[in-house]
C-alpha cells in the first residue's frame, strides 16, 4: 500500500504545535471573556448560497464545495461572518443589541499552499453587530492590539483604511455595484493600473482617474494627517468626505484610548471580501508580509440574509499566522511555556504485575486531587521507566510497592533531585504539587 500523507494544504500538528494553537486560543477566549464576547458554535458545513452570497470573486472560487448526499449545494465555511450574520438575521433576530459574538475554530480555502497560507487554518473571529458608531469599529481595533499583544506578539501595526472613501467616489461616477467590486478585488491584489483601467473603461472622468491615482498615493503613520489629506482630495465626493470624517473619528477614539496602538493608514487599501462598506483593516509584523488578522466593517450583510437592518464590524485572526510570527520572533517558546504553566507531570509505577490494580488506584486519587498523572502501561522494569521518565523531564515518580501499601503510604521520587521518601496516598498530590 502507498505511503499515506496528508492531502496538499492540510497539515498535522504534534504535541508541541497543537499546544501553541491551544495557547493562542486560549488567549483569544480571555480577550473575548474580557470585552464580552460571548462564544457561539456554528457548523463546519454550510449551503454555498450563504456563503457566497457576499464573499468576493475571490474566497468564492477556493471554496470548498460539493454536493451532499441529499443533493444540496454546500461548502466548508471560508470563514465565521456569514454564519453569525445568519444568526443574528435569523435565530437571534429579537435579541436585545448589540450582539458580541466570537467563535474559534477551523476554516477552509483551497489557497496555493505556500509559507503561512493553508488550505486548513484556524482564525478567531469577533463580531460587533447592532452598532454604527465609531467606538464600535475602534473596539474591533483595540480588541485585536490586546489579543495580539496577549497572544506573545512584539512587534505587530494595524494598517487601517475605508472602503467608502473608494465607494463613495466610484458610486458618484455611477459605476455599478459589480464593476466597484472588480474594482476593490484588483485593489486588494495593488493592480493599480488594472483598476485604474476598468474605472476608464466604465466612462468615468479624467477628475476621478486623477484623483484615484492621487488617493492610492495617501498612506502613513501620521494617521490622522494622512486622512485629513484624503477628505481635502475627494471633497467634490459628498460620500467620500463623510467617510473620511468617520475614518478620522475611529482613529482619533483609538488614539485617545491611549493604548499605544501602532497604526498606519492607506487610502488605496481594499480588502477581497465584498461585504464591507466602512473601516477596514489588516495586521501585519515586520518580516512577515502576510495578514495576521483583517476586518471591517459590513453594515448590510444581515440585512441581505433577511435580517432587520443591522450595521456591523468584526474581525478574524490567522491563529496559525500568529503561531508563525510568534516562531520567528522568538517568542514562541515563552508562550508555549506559559500554556503549560510548567505543569508537575507524575508517573506512577508498579514493582511488579501483582500491584497493577494499586497502580491505577493511586492514579485516580492523584487525578482527583488535579495531579497529571501517567502511568506505566509497557510493562518495563522499574530502572527502564524511571530512566524514560527523566528523559521525557517527568517530575516525579509515584512507586508502588507491597511494604509501604501497607501503611497506605508509596514511594515518591523527585526526578530532579534524584531523592525520594515514603509519603502517605492522601499526602502524595500535596508533595508533589509543592
Ligand atoms: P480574511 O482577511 O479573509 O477575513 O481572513 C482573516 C485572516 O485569516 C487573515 O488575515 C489571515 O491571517 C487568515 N487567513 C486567511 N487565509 C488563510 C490561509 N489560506 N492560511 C492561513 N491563514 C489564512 C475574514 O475571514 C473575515 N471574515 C474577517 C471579518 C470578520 N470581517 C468582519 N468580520
């Protein structure tokens, strides 16, 4: 038989990966807990009508999709937001605003497999809905500088732009909805020229070319100097100015929040997902020029799923991006020591056959008491599984031998110090816990 390997775009993760993951979405789940964020489950699978609906030509295509055995078009979720826009345009459509949703989980997309992008990855994903307001979308962005900051990151900028700015200037030049969207998908790739072409082509003005051009010039971390250049620029673009003011709006609350968020701004910046209508923004860290996160604003997804009108803004973070950032800035190690909380692990083992039964007793005592506990299950000499023990860098081994059975007490061995002594069962979780 051929030698299995994963399927192209899926990896494993052994023990020490799988626990950085876990870490990171531990950490996702106590910043959700602390700003609010209650956690929904939604499924894997979900109809291919919902999640196209407004994805972008872009995810669309990398679907994966197929046919159910009843004959249904689904397709694995691509992401979070179209699922949570379901439910809140559905199920949780008389609950009180606004809602704050998060969810973790496994998404796919069949992406070119390559450093960073996978076909499955995991993202934590945050939704804000019920509000328009601008200290709706600086949460989103403050939420996600604490998340990446608690998750080990160093060195991480959020690069914030708006895509009503785009919108508001190609609206007015009365280019339709599909046209503006090819428009931002060639954007969102910095085919510039590509964009400014089929502008052209749609009959626009010289006035607007020229001021596109000028617009994806604007961009750097004097942030609100740059977005006040930007309404200066498109001030004959009634919508584009209003955007601009909420652009400043948001970053301005962001920087009075004084938490020293290092944001730059970039006003040719459009996101591939066809939803959204204001802020929007990616996370990046130096060295690395893939997103560890990007969001934004989408005001009229729940409304298109059939749901009352509800502006929203959200946000997903690549879990295995910030697993790779965190690699390479060193500090995954620190992080991984921290999941483990440098966890006391103990084996306990049996002199011989006839104390096997003692064995997992005394086990279940210690588990009871919080203790990791393993216990010796090949049957090796007692030499033989200390030595694995201290190799594997066990704390402590738990020896169970007929004479001290008998004062309900076993031998506890710190692997370490090389010393042990007799302590009585119900002492061993104390001793060992220090
Ligand atoms: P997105 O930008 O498509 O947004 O994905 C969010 C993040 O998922 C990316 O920044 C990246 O870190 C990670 N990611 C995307 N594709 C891959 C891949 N092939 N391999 C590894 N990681 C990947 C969304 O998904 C929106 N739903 C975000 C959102 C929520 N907007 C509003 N609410």
């Amino acid at each position: 038989m051929a030698e299995f390997k994963t399927v192209r775009g899926m990896r494993d993760f052994l023990p020490e990966e799988a626990r950085l993951l876990r870490h990171v979405e531990g950490r996702a789940r106590e910043v959700a807990r602390l700003y609010g964020y209650r956690e929904i489950v939604t499924p894997v699978v979900e109809s291919y009508e919902l999640l196209s609906a407004k994805a972008g030509e872009e995810v669309k295509s990398r679907m994966f999709l197929f046919k159910d055995l009843g004959g249904r078009d689904v397709a694995l979720r691509p992401e979070f937001t179209a699922s949570v826009a379901r439910l809140v345009a559905t199920t949780l459509r008389n609950e009180p605003r606004p809602f704050r949703l998060f969810s973790v989980g496994s998404i796919y997309r069949y992406d070119e497999p390559q450093r960073g992008r996978y076909r499955e990855f995991w993202q934590t994903n945050y939704e804000l809905m019920g509000s328009s307001r601008p200290e709706a979308d600086a949460e989103i962005l403050l939420l996600t500088h604490s998340f990446m900051q608690t998750a080990g990151l160093k060195k991480f900028a959020l690069k914030v732009g708006h895509i009503g700015v785009l919108r508001g200037i190609l609206t007015q030049e009365k280019l339709v909805d599909k046209v503006q969207s090819a428009v931002m998908q060639l954007m969102d790739k910095k085919q510039y020229e590509d964009a400014f072409r089929l502008v052209k082509s749609a009959g626009v003005s010289e006035t607007c070319i020229l001021t596109l051009r000028k617009l994806v010039e604007l961009k750097g971390s004097n942030v609100l100097d740059v977005v006040d250049r930007v309404a200066e620029l498109v001030r004959d673009y009634e919508k584009s100015v209003e955007a601009s003011r909420n652009w400043g709006g948001i970053l301005d609350l962001v920087l009075k929040s004084r938490c020293d968020v290092d944001m730059t701004v970039d006003a040719g910046f459009a996101r591939g997902l066809e939803y959204y209508t204001g802020m929007i923004f990616e996370v990046y860290v130096p060295g690395l020029d893939i997103a560890l996160g990007g969001g934004g604003r989408y005001d009229r997804l729940i409304e298109l799923f059939g749901g009352d009108p509800t502006p929203a803004v959200g946000v997903a973070h690549g879990v295995d991006r910030i697993m790779l950032a965190l690699q390479e800035q060193k500090a995954a190690q620190k992080a991984e020591e921290k999941a483990g909380e440098e966890e006391k692990t103990v084996l306990v083992v049996p002199i011989n056959e006839g104390l096997r039964g003692q064995a997992l007793r005394v086990s279940e005592v210690l588990r009871n008491a919080g203790v990791v506990v393993e216990v010796e299950v090949m049957g090796r000499k007692m030499v033989k599984a200390l030595e694995d023990a201290d190799k594997r860098k066990m704390s402590y081994a738990v020896i169970i031998g007929e004479r001290e059975l008998k004062e309900g007490a076993v031998v506890v061995r710190n692997l370490a110090k090389r010393v042990q002594s007799t302590v009585k069962i119900e002492d061993v979780a104390d001793v060992v816990k220090g």
